[in-house]
C-alpha cells in the first residue's frame, strides 16, 4: 500500500469550516459536542490514516487531512459563563469538516 | 466522558502496579508487530458502555480492549485464552 495516498488538503488557516452534524454508528474520532459547531481552520496538521477504517483493522487509505479547529467556547457550551473571547481547539479529520 | 457532566479531574500521580506496567508493555509490542492499531483500542474500550467503562480502572480497560482485538483479529481463539486464563488461575499468581 502507498503511504503517500492522500486526500489533497481543502482548508488552509483562517477557513471558516463546520463541523457535519452526523452521528453514525462505529469508532468516531470527532467529540460530539462539537458536531455541527462553527469554527475557524487554526492550523493544518498533517495526513494520517483514517482512524474510522484503523479501528476495524483496515488500512485507513487515503490518508485524510487532519486540522486543529478553533471555536469559541460560548458557541460550544450552551450558557457558558466564562470570558466571551475563550476558545477551545480540537483536531478534526478533514473528512468531518465543510465550508462555512 | 464525551464532554458529558462529571467531576473534577484527579491531577495526582501514583505508582503503576507490576500488572499494569506489563500491560503498557504489551500493547507497545503488540503495535509494534502489527496486531493492534490504538483506533481498535479505542474502539473497544468504547464498546464497553458507559457502566463498565466507569467500574473499570484505566489498565483495566487496556487489557479487555487488546484481548478483544486479538480474538476479533484471530490472533489468539476464546479456548486458547480461556485454557490459559484457568492456568495461570491455578498456578495462585505465582507467574
């Protein structure tokens, strides 16, 4: 299997993105609480294979983008009493991810 | 546990029993061989459900997770683990 097969990149930082509100069964690596939260492509991480396919013993090819996602806390906890400028960053797959 | 309500994060550290450490052991050389991917631990430690998932300590978790992968994979059969299991039961942990 070729390693260098991978999904070519769609973000780049300063993408405003969504996260797809989806909720299939199996092994999912997107939290979710954040499913479909807005948020902004902080930076890109890499390719690494698919965790959702690896978890089942597959080969997780192509290899799937992988970005660190920032969204404001007060959109993500609903009555968040914390400063209004907090922010949590998450690492999303590419794959789970649309443009906003 | 998937940003649901719980309880302040114990942040203290502690010692790690002789079973434990093996278990980390393990799961380094069963990667490292190609038998598990940390997604299929991860997967099953999911599969425990929310209940037995929150009963079992962490290593706890470890050891049902890689047995499970090992027997899903055909790395080692249910006769094979349980004959063994009956074994080292009788031996009264002297291994």
């Amino acid at each position: 299997m070729a390693s260098t097969e991978a999904m070519p990149a769609r973000f780049a930082p300063g993408d405003k993105v969504a996260v797809k509100a989806a909720f299939p069964i199996g092994h999912v690596r997107t939290p979710y609480y954040i499913r479909g939260k807005h948020g902004v492509i902080e930076r890109f991480c890499g390719t690494y294979g698919n965790p959702e396919e690896l978890a089942y013993a597959r080969p997780g090819l192509p290899r799937q983008p992988l970005y660190r996602v920032r969204f404001r806390q007060a959109e993500v906890w609903p009555g968040y009493h914390g400063n209004a400028a907090d922010t949590v960053d998450i690492e999303i797959y590419q794959h789970w991810l649309e443009p906003a | 546990m998937g940003g649901l309500p719980a309880g302040p994060v114990e942040a203290t550290e502690h010692d790690y029993a002789l079973w434990e450490k093996r278990v980390d052991a393990l799961l380094v050389l069963l990667s490292k061989k190609g038998h598990i991917t940390v997604d299929e631990l991860r997967r099953n430690i999911e599969g425990l459900g929310a209940e037995a998932y929150e009963k079992m300590s962490y290593y706890e978790r470890w050891i049902y997770a890689i047995t499970q992968t090992l027997i899903q994979r055909g790395v080692i059969s249910i006769d094979e683990l349980g004959s063994r299991m009956a074994q080292v039961q009788q031996s009264d942990g002297k291994h």
